[in-house]
C-alpha cells in the first residue's frame, strides 16, 4: 500500500537513546589520541569527521554595493540556511567546532564535525554496514605470482607493501550484536575511518535545511547553491615520507600509497588494492583493480600487434603489387579526383601505397580473430577477478541485499510504500512519473545525436571544398596532398567538435538523471552513464564509422558522379580507405589520450597552485616580524587547498572509448594496443597521484563491481566481431587479393585488374583514364564484382559465427566465480547464522534464569510470610530486619 510522504521531518528524533548523554550506550569516551594525529578537535581527543566550509567577503558593505541588494539578500539567505542546516546537524547528535580564517578579502570559515559512539551505532545499522567476524587466515595471490613461482623466476612486480589490511568475515552491524563482533572493546577503533565518513555523509545528505516540497534537502545541493563552498573528509596526514628514516609500519597509509603505489618509480609493481580499498573505499579500489588488470591484458595484445607491423614492413619491401604499381610509370593515368582536379599517374602513390601495406595485409585478418577473442577472453577472466575482490571486501550482494536507497531520494521521494520482503516503509517514486521523465530525457539525447551527425556532414562538405580550394591554389606541393591535408586537418577538427560536444552533453545528462529520482546509487549512475555513452558512442566513432563503410561507396563512376548538396560524393584516398581509417584512429585514439594526460598533469597543479593563492592567510604580526617564516597550515586548511574529487566516470569513459578503438577499428591499426598500453601506464600513475595528493579525499562508496560498464565493455566486444568481419570483408584488400591469386596462380598484374576504363563519354579526348572498381567500359558492375561480393558476404557470416562460437565456448569454459570464493560465500553464511543462533541461545539462557531467580525469590517470599510475596525489585524480609552495617 502506498502512503503519502509524512513532510513533517524526523531529524530530531533519530538519536535518542538515553536522556543522559553520559549513560547512554556506547556513549563517547575516547582516550588521548596520537599526538601525531592532528585531525582532532582543540580538546585533542574528539575525531574529526568531516569538514563543512564557507568563504565570506570581509567587507560585506563594499560587496553589497558592487553586488547589488539581491546578492545581500541571497547572502542572508544563505546565512539562514547555513544556520538551520547546523542547528539540525546538532539537533541530529554531532558534535561541531568552528573554527575562522582570514585571508586579504574574504574569511574562510570551517566547521569540523564528529559522529559520537550512539550516532554511530544507530546509523551503522541503519545504513547496513559491515563489521568483522572474524580474520581470514587464506593468504592472497594472484595467477601471476603462481606461475612465476612454479616457474622459479624472481617475480620483479612483487613489493612488501607494509600495515596490510587484514581480511575478516563480516555480516551486518546489529547494536544488541555488539560482543559477537571483533574490536567491540575500543570505541575508538571499531568503525573504521572510512566507515565514520559514510555514516557522517548519509546524515549530511539527508539533513534538510528549508522546505521539503522545494527540495531543499542535503549536502549535496547546499555545495550547488553555493551556500557551502566545500564539504569533505580529511585525508590521513600529509602524503610526503619523513625527512629522517623511519619505519615503514609507522608510516600513515597516505604516505605508504604514495611511496608504494603513486610514483612513477612504481610503474612495473603490483598495486597494493587492499590498501586502496582500505583508504579510499571499494568503488575506486575496484576502478584501479580494473585498469590495471586491463591494463595486463594490453601487454599479448600489444606485442602480437607489434609483429603485426613488422609483418607489414616486409611485405613492403617484398610484395608483388606495389613493385608492379611503383615501376608502372605512366601506364596507368587515373581520372580526376573532382571536377577541377587534374589526370594523374597512378605510379605517384608509390610511396603512399606501400605506407597503407603496414596496415592492409593478411596478418590483419588473424589479427582481429586474435583480438575478438582476446576481448571475450579478457572479460570472462575480469569477471573473476571482481568476484574474488568483491567477495574479499564484503561487497559481493551489495547491490542485492545491501544497497540503501540514495539520501537525496530517501529526502525528495513523494511517499512511501512498504518493502513485501522487510515489512518496512520505504520511500517511493511512482514509476509512472519516472517513465515520462526517462522519455524526455531519451528525446534529449536523439537531440544531440542528430547535432553530431549534422558537425559529421559538416567535416564531410569541409574535406571536399579544402581539396577543390587547395587545387585552385596552383601550388604544386600543395596540390600533390591536398587529399591527405584536408583528411588530417578535418580529423583535427572531427576531434575538436567531439571535445566541446562532450562537455555540453555531460553536464545535461547529469541534470536530466538527476531529476529521473533513481532509487539507489547504482541505478543513478548506470542511467547517467548509459545516457553519456550512447552519445559519446556517437560522437567519437562516427566519423571513423564513416570512412571504414560509407566513404567510397556511393560516388558512381566518371560520367556518372553521385552528388550530396551539389558537391560530388567523397572518394577514398590513393591508398585506399583502410589507410585514412588508421590516421583517423591515431588522429582520434592517441590525439585524445595526450590532451587527456596533459590535462590530468599540468591542470592539477594550475588549479592547486591558484587555489592556494587565493587562500593564503592574511599576515599576523609574527609573520611581518619574521618574513621568512610560514605558518603552518591545520589539516582542514591544507585539505580544503586541494582539488574537489570528480569521481571515476571521466576515467572509465576514458578507457571504454579507448577498448573501442582497439577492438571494433583494430584491422585498420595493429598498433592501437601498443599505443594504448603505453597510454595506460601513464594514466595509472597520474591517476594514482591525484587522488593520493592532489584530490580532497573522497567519501567512501561501496560497490559490488565496476556497474553497467561491464555490459557496455560486452556489447563493444560483439560489435567488434561484427565490425572487423565487414572492414576485412568490404574495405580491406585482403578478399579482393585472395581471389585474384586464387583465379589466376599468382598476383602479376593485380593493379590492372583492380582498375576500370572509364566510359568514353567522360573523356572528351583520345586520352583514356581509370578509375578504381571492377566495371566494364559502359559503367556496368563485371562477373568479378559479383563473385567477390558474393565470397565478401559468405566471409562475415563465417567470421562472425566462428568467432561468436569459439568466444562462447570460452564463456562456457570459465566461470564467473571460483570455486574456492564459493566457499568462502558458503563459510561466511554459514558463521553469520551462527552468530545469530548463538545470540538468540544466549537471549534463552538469561530470560530463563532470571524466571527462575524470580521463581525463588517468590518461592522464598511465600515461605517467609505468606502474606507478603516479595517481588525482585523489592528486599526480603530478611533484609529488611537486617541492621545496617
């Protein structure tokens, strides 16, 4: 049954477990802490948990009046609302500190907030948080160290990394379960810090600060409005190694992933993912766990891809065809490229043609066999994988069992309805509404497809004019390239206008997922992410789309040239379109990754130095007297100088992109993986320097596996079979140079049969012309075309039923989950119900022996004075003549 939402807020009344703070249960006493642990209170005992920030202007008169009144009265009302959002943080139990900074125009103001012992236990268990057991004793390993071990080579990938995160069964924290649990003595230490984080973040996302009905609900959109600057946990001390030598097990954990993980010194060793995970949550350890295993996986690829090249520099010196089209001379004149061009010698490609061989060979055809199975393959042993961390870090029927509905849906929902499995009343949206909001948003992004297609036709009509204009130049350097100039430039361009659209399209998709109110976490990011993909799908592989099946394909012959806006159709190059395929790759694949990496490295470091600028404090009088002296900044202050974490999409939409250039276009560049595995050494390592230096830490989220990325990873693999059976097929020379040796022994005249006479209506002299196509002298298709379309055809369906059939084999062959995780599923139940049963046993035991201690009091009672039967609260007679001492 569905209820209207009561708007009446329960804040309040979350936490009240005592009317004495003091006899509360579990309530806080913490001892002294480290004195190297500067994230406290300035009593130097209580934790910080998170820090709220606001920036003010220090002259508040002198901002009205360049601001006008409406900016003082959203500044009132921002006062207001930061106001009441504090007094309900209060209200709700934490503990706050403020703490004022002043810099030349503004004041900085810092509040530090901390969840006490009862808040904690009552959020824990409500928000489904996972405690330890107790420790698994099962040593790691990965399949790497065991081959090299039974091989008995030194394994230079391995590190002992120290203040390894243990491993423990787990099951959900229960507060009437607190003894079952490890670590239940110490307050202090049994939620880990990260833990701390999570609970302090669901109350502060679901804290309201004005009205329900406008939505004014949460952390989230008080950072938005600009009525916060800035809300953030702080990291564990700084990340740079003391200046004396100490040791590593005193190390914090944010210096030992930067010594063991976050320098370049660390390229070719494992990545310590338990103290990832331990740090930085499951949802980014899962992120690093994927990129490196991916990462693993390019190293075959790229040495096969690299032979692949080499294979095509012999055939360079050696093959048949280009020595016969380089020594042809001027036997064969080919007709004009557009109607200003000029005739032209087929021999002046030599150079060009034999350049499209590295790419254009028969190696490529086993090559893109190798590949749709390397990605079938890679995909089915990352399954594992995921299962064996998610299983190792409790996170395994997360998205089943565990996953709480989002705080900004648990505030915003219109009503509740009551969960058939739990009892419990949920908060619910109808999906009647959700559904027209999904349409809209759908209409949106045909929308912006339909804007892509239109810059796609755009870049189409701009290499066509830059050839007509760069011939009418009569510059004869010029003229010789005009085709591979307008191709690069207009690459160029294509990448430029995939950049700008991205951006505009990701900040819609994230307002229209917003207001789609998805339940959970997950369900908002997969819509977010598929709705980013099918147009970043779009947008970054249309044109090489475009050039691998449609250019070339529909310009006619001479005489009967095919138009689009009265402009003659685009042909393919000299070389061919598989060539221009591969420089529309490198262009598009390698011109992204290094403005990426020179972003991801020298924009970092603009913006913190520029942060920290701006938040410098203002000198005291000590700082004047001593110039050379620096204050040294709080914990809060040096974080809040740090960069926001923009979370994982950017990075994983980063590598999905680049898995679709290597897969679905790999005929036409055997060196995409190379390129690829030297981009993502160099991405792992910037990657990992930011978030260990650079980034604010980021609230810990949980996750189960790396979400719908996976399924978008499955569907490139089987269009990339689709895809390089047609490019082999209709775009490479390979079928076309198969058949020619089958029919005639030997491949001695290939380019004569591979070119037509053009009609002689087109010439309007003796000289005649030819064009690239298998035609006869009146423009009609030969017996050839249609036996090799027909040999085309049959090839796709071959090779896309052979390859899809061997990749589900290996589907059937390799489980998702291991046995031996199983197991540990099984064990770790099996102790949970355990747990259960013998806390219920104990619950029995002591309800029966208070029954028979009161059984004995009345017994006593009724022996002593049959007309006064005691009660357990009440003294026994005996007692009561007792005299005192």
């Amino acid at each position: 049954m569905k209820r209207k939402k009561n708007l009446v807020e329960d804040i309040s009344t979350l936490i009240t477990l005592s009317d004495h703070p003091e006899k509360a249960y579990g309530s806080m006493e913490m001892s002294a802490a480290p004195q190297e642990n500067k994230n406290v209170f300035s009593d130097g005992v209580t934790r910080i948990d998170f820090v709220l920030v606001w920036e003010e202007s220090v002259n508040p008169l002198k901002f009205a009046e360049s601001d006008e009144v409406s900016s003082g009265s959203s500044r009132d009302t921002h006062r207001k609302w930061r106001a009441e959002f504090l007094s309900r943080l209060q209200t709700a139990g934490l503990h706050q500190e403020t703490k004022e900074v002043l810099q030349e125009k503004t004041k900085t103001t810092y509040v530090l907030l901390s969840a006490p012992w009862n808040v904690l236990c009552y959020y824990a268990e409500e928000i489904s948080l996972r405690v330890p057991l107790q420790v698994v004793t099962t040593p790691i390993s990965n399949w790497s160290e065991k081959i090299l071990e039974k091989l008995h080579i030194p394994n230079i990938m391995a590190q002992d990394v120290p203040n390894l995160p243990p491993d423990y069964y787990t099951c959900q924290f229960h507060t009437n379960k607190l003894e079952r649990f490890l670590g239940h003595e110490n307050k202090d230490t049994f939620f880990k810090t990260t833990q701390r984080h999570q609970i302090l973040y669901e109350i502060l996302a679901r804290t309201p600060y004005g009205s329900l009905k406008r939505g004014e609900v949460g952390i989230g959109r008080l950072v938005s409005e600009h009525v916060l600057t800035a809300a953030f946990p702080l990291h564990e001390g700084p990340f740079e190694m003391p200046e004396t030598p100490v040791d590593p097990q005193s190390l914090n954990m944010r210096q030992i992933l930067h010594h063991y993980w976050a320098r370049w010194a660390c390229w070719r060793k494992y990545q310590p993912l338990d103290h990832i995970r331990e740090y930085f949550g499951e949802k980014i350890a899962l992120y690093f766990a994927w990129l490196g295993f991916y990462t693993g996986w390019l190293l075959p690829a790229a040495v096969v891809g690299f032979i692949i090249f080499l294979f095509g520099i012999w055939l360079m010196i050696t093959d048949v065809a280009a020595e016969e089209l380089c020594s042809s001379g001027g036997a064969f004149v080919m007709c004009p490229l557009c109607h200003i061009c000029s005739y032209w010698n087929l021999s002046s490609i030599c150079y060009t043609y034999k350049a499209g061989l590295l790419f254009d060979n028969g190696g490529t055809v086993f090559f893109s066999i190798f590949m749709s199975l390397w990605a079938v393959t890679f995909l089915e042993y990352w399954k594992r994988t995921c299962s064996i961390l998610s299983h190792r870090w409790d996170c395994f029927e997360f998205e089943e069992i565990e996953e709480r509905p989002r705080p900004e849906f648990t505030a915003l929902a219109p009503m509740t309805v009551r969960n058939p499995v739990t009892g419990a009343e949920e908060p619910y949206f109808p999906e009647s509404q959700r559904l027209s909001r999904t349409l809209t948003g759908n209409m949106v992004i045909i929308l912006m497809i339909a804007i892509v297609l239109i810059f796609l036709i755009a870049i189409i009509l701009y290499r066509t004019i830059l050839s007509i204009i760069i011939y009418r130049s009569q510059n004869e350097f010029f003229i010789i390239f005009a085709g591979r100039i307008a191709s690069l430039t207009g690459s160029m361009l294509n990448l430029l206008v995939i950049l700008l659209l991205s951006r505009l399209y990701t900040y819609l998709a994230q307002i229209l997922t917003r207001w789609e109110m998805h339940r959970t976490q997950t369900k908002y990011e997969d819509a977010f992410i598929l709705k980013v993909f099918i147009f970043q799908f779009v947008n970054f592989y249309s044109s090489p789309v475009y050039i691998a099946f449609f250019k070339g394909r529909f310009v006619g012959y001479p005489g009967n040239y095919n138009t689009l806006l009265g402009i003659r159709n685009e042909d393919c190059g000299a070389s061919g379109c598989l060539t221009e395929l591969a420089q529309e790759l490198l262009v598009i694949m390698v011109g992204k990754q290094v403005i990426s990496n020179i972003q991801e490295f020298v924009l970092p470091k603009l913006k913190t130095w520029w942060h920290r600028r701006k938040l410098k404090p203002a000198p005291s009088q000590e700082v004047i007297d001593e110039p050379d002296s620096e204050p040294e900044l709080s914990p809060w202050e040096a974080n809040y100088q740090l960069l926001v974490c923009e979370g994982l999409f950017d990075e994983y939409l980063e590598m999905v992109l680049q898995f679709g250039f290597i897969t679905i276009f790999v005929a036409a560049c055997p060196l995409a993986p190379l390129f690829a595995l030297i981009n993502n050494w160099v991405e792992l390592r910037l990657d990992a320097q930011k978030f260990v230096c650079e980034y604010r830490r980021p609230v810990v989220e949980r996750a189960q596996d790396i979400g719908i990325w996976l399924t978008i990873l499955k569907f490139i693999s089987y269009l990339a079979v689709i895809s390089n059976a047609f490019l082999i097929s209709f775009t490479s020379d390979f079928l076309p140079r198969l058949y020619y040796r089958y029919t005639t022994g030997s491949m001695s005249g290939y380019v004569n049969f591979t070119l037509s006479v053009a009609p002689a209506n087109f010439t309007q002299s003796n000289l005649t012309c030819r064009y690239r196509g298998l035609r006869d002298d009146k423009g009609q298709p030969t017996q050839d075309y249609y036996h090799l379309l027909a040999i085309r055809l049959s090839f796709v369906i071959i090779f896309e039923h052979v390859v899809l059939l061997i990749g589900r084999i290996i589907d059937w062959m390799v489980p998702d989950i291991p046995e031996e995780v199983e197991i540990k599923i099984k064990r770790e139940h099996y102790m949970a119900k355990e747990a259960l049963a013998e806390n219920q046993s104990l619950s029995r035991t002591i309800l029966e022996e208070m029954e028979q201690q009161i059984s004995a009091l009345r017994n006593r009672g009724r022996a002593q004075s049959p007309n006064n039967i005691s009660s357990p609260s009440s003294p026994s007679p005996e007692h009561k003549d007792k005299p005192a001492g």
